[in-house]
C-alpha cells in the first residue's frame, strides 16, 4: 500500500509504542495493510517518557543525537505481514482513492455548510 510516507522514502518496518501495540489484532492489521514488518518495542507505556528524556539529552549536550534512543529501547516482538492479506487490502484501496477523490467537491461544499 503507497501511502503518504511510503511515497516519501522506503519504508521496511514500522514501529510501535503505547496502548497500540497492545493489541495483536492491531499489529497484524497494521502488517498486512502496509506490508511491511511490524515491530513492538519494549517500554510501551513509558516511551513518551523516554522521547522526552533523550530529548532534554540532545537539547543540553549529555546526548550527541536522537539516535541515542537506540541505547534505550529493544524490539520485543516483530509481525511479519501476511502478503496475501496485503493483495486484498490494496484491492479495497484503489476503490477507496478512487470513490475519495471522486468526492473531493463534495466534501468541499459539505465544509462550508
């Protein structure tokens, strides 16, 4: 599926954080709708915790960049996507953009009322 950042650069894996990578039903979705490895970190909860922390980090010197991240998180689990699950998903989003652009004015003039 070429999304907006698949469109951009080349995207092989996604990661994820917080009360979304909870669920595994999620994750597979995720995998198999862009076809790419999905990858649960560990310290779900506390990630905004850790951005901020290596952000104040790279923000007074004590951490050369963000990718010092990388010394703090692990990945704890990765889902691999189900290609064939993939085939059927990009199916429904050519219906999708074409029935969503169809209606750009529609949704244009619905905006004003």
């Amino acid at each position: 599926m070429q999304g907006i950042f698949q469109a951009k650069s080349n995207i092989c894996d996604i990661n994820v954080i917080g009360g979304l990578a909870q669920s595994d039903v999620i994750l597979h979705l995720l995998a198999d709708i862009y076809g790419v490895k999905v990858r649960k970190l560990n310290y779900l909860e506390e990630a905004t915790s850790i951005g901020a922390a290596v952000a104040a980090g790279v923000g007074s010197g004590l951490l050369e960049d963000f990718s010092e991240v990388n010394k703090f998180i692990r990945i704890k689990e990765e889902i691999m996507p189900n290609m064939a699950n993939h085939g059927e998903y990009e199916k429904v989003k050519k219906v999708f953009d074409k029935s969503y652009y169809a209606l750009l004015d529609i949704y244009e003039e619905l905006s004003k009322i």
